[in-house]
C-alpha cells in the first residue's frame, strides 16, 4: 500500500497534542483535541495501522476469552455476537461506524449474509480495507467509504440503513451526543444500533491523580481526544432518542481469562500454541524488536516520520489499558443495543 495514502505531518504532530505528564495536562489541551479530533485521529492511525496489524491482526478491537480459545476465534465470536444482539439478517444494509481496515465488516458480513458499508475518516484504512476486501472476495457485499461519522447524514441521507453498528470506534468522536445522533438519523425507524464502547466506569474517580494517569494513557496511546464515563455515554444514547434494548458491560463477567491477557505479553498465558507469537509480540522482547525495527524504516523512508513516536505512545496505551483493566477502572466493551422507536 502506498505510503502517500498517509500524512507524514499528521503522523509526526500526533504527540504534541499531549502533555507528557498526566497532571498538567488541562482543559485547554483537552479542548484544542476536541477541536482538532480529525487531525489526531488521521494523524495515530496512519502511524499505528500497519502496527496494530502486525501485533494484532486486521480486527482492531478487543473481546472475551474462554479458558483454551484461540485469540482470533475469539476475536471472530465478539463480533458475531454484537451481530446476533443487534439482529442482522441476510440482505439487510448495515452500516460499519469506523470501520478500521474492515476485518469486523468482512467477519460479520460472512457471519449474517448482510451487505455491510463501512465509514472511516482515515484514507490509508480505507484503502486498505478495499484491497483486504477484494482479495477475500467479498467486494460484491462489503464495500468502504471514506467520510467523517459526525456528517453521517449528510452522506448517506436520512433512514438510509436497516441496522447500524460500532466497534470501539465512537471513543474517538467529540462528542458522545455527536455520533449517536449521526446514528440515529440515518437509522430506519425502528432500525437497531450495536454499539461496543470505550469507557471509563463508575469506579473512576477524575480527581484520583492515578485514575486520571491511566485514563491519560489511554487517550495519548490510542488517539482519543478525552475518555467519558459509562454515565456519558447511556445518557448520550437516550439523550438523541434511542431506546435502550440491553446494555451490559461485557468486562464485568467474571472471566477466568481477562481481556486485556494478550497485553501483558506473558507467554505463559497463552491459550494456544500459536497464541504464545501474539503475546510474543506484546511481551518487552517484542516491543523492543518492534520499534528497533520501526526506527529503521522510518530513517530510510518506508514509514512516515513520527510513526516510531507512535508506537512508543501504544507501549504507554498497552500498560494503561492493562491497568485500567485490572482495576475495573476502564472497559473497551461496554455493550449497547438500543433502538430508533418506529414512528
């Protein structure tokens, strides 16, 4: 894929939207990223795409485990049951908000026999969610486009889609009320939004100076602008006029495995043999191996200058969302299945 599809200065600003230390940094910086979401977001993926696919495959999200699943069955059975929860069908048009490179589009449209539509703001995902698509032969029922998810009306028209969904993709929005609005407008009436979201929990205190480092953490290795709480997002949902069907946060469960296993790069934890490469490459062996590697194709052009810096920020996300998982302080699968009401 050609490197131009990314913005080499995009790439090498996206940690300056930051400050390094937790504690200074303020409102003033947290609004000039609200301000400037499109740039963060544009500017961490099209550094940290290519890495997220070599660590983690093409679905960039996370899911439950039972003792001895392979990690991408796993991954594959997360987004079958946020398909099965929000009801699709064979021949339905579906929406995909954010849809990455499109593994998640690709699984569910193979799982339901529905034709899938994925939007994403990034151009270098887009392109490559195409060629992904073509290669697996699935161009004929999932196709991308390339577009804003707070304009989602203005681009498709209202009462466009018979069902909607978002994998840990809306985290990355201004505003909660922003995108759920989007959603419901190009929802048919009575149409159904799924939604896997990114959440502080009710636990997290903001004035807690380690709460507040891990959510930091969070935001500065994974491009979010600012993390919101479970409250936020419930209200943002019944705020637009979306009638709540089920809602649970899948982290809760008392898992023997967690969620956040693969990321503490602990071989020995492993649910398959083939599993042991993946935590691999999450272990401090695997990470130094990474960037050592990404230093050097970044000095001699391969990848866009600053990309280097980003995968340093997912080392800085990695043990932040480990911690956050550990202390019930976050959930990156805080499950909505909500309803535009028929008339």
């Amino acid at each position: 894929m050609p490197a131009d599809a990314r913005s080499e200065s995009r790439v090498s600003n996206y940690t300056k939207f930051w400050q390094k230390d937790s504690a200074k940094d303020g409102e003033a910086d947290k609004a000039n990223r609200l301000d400037q979401y499109t740039d963060l977001v544009n500017g961490y993926y099209d550094g940290a795409t290519e890495l997220y696919e070599y660590g983690w495959g093409n679905s960039f999200h996370f899911c439950r485990f039972f003792k001895g699943e392979a990690f991408l069955q796993a991954i594959a059975r997360h987004e079958h049951y946020l398909a099965s929860m929000t009801g699709l069908r064979p021949g339905m048009r579906v929406l995909d908000v954010g849809c990455g490179v499109g593994g998640p589009a690709r699984e569910i449209a193979r799982f339901s026999d529905a034709n899938i539509v994925g939007i994403n703001n990034n151009e270098f995902q887009v392109l490559r969610a195409r060629q992904k698509t073509a290669q697996a032969g699935l161009s004929d029922k999932v196709s991308f486009v390339k577009g804003n998810f707070m304009e989602l009306a203005e681009q498709f028209g209202e009462n466009s889609f018979d069902a909607v969904y978002a994998i840990e993709a809306t985290c990355h929005a201004p505003t909660f009320e922003g995108v759920y609005g989007e959603v419901f407008k190009v929802l048919k009436p009575g149409g159904v939004f799924g939604v896997y979201e990114w959440c502080m929990t009710d636990e997290w205190d903001p004035s807690n100076p380690k709460h507040k480092e891990i959510a930091h953490g969070i935001e500065v290795g994974d491009g979010i602008a600012e993390m919101r709480t479970l409250h936020a997002a419930r209200k943002a949902l019944k705020t637009v006029g979306f009638e709540i069907l089920h809602e649970e946060d899948l982290a809760a469960r008392p898992d023997a495995v967690p969620w956040y296993y693969p990321l503490e790069g602990d071989v020995f934890k492993a649910q398959t043999v083939w599993d042991m490469f993946t935590v691999l490459r999450m272990s401090t062996i695997g990470k130094i191996f990474t960037q050592n590697s990404v230093w050097g194709l970044e000095k001699i052009g391969l990848v866009p200058k600053g990309t280097y810096d980003v995968g340093e920020s997912l080392k800085v996300a990695g043990d932040a969302l480990v911690a956050g998982g550990q202390s019930k302080l976050f959930t990156p699968m805080a499950l909505w299945v909500v309803r535009k009401p028929a008339n």
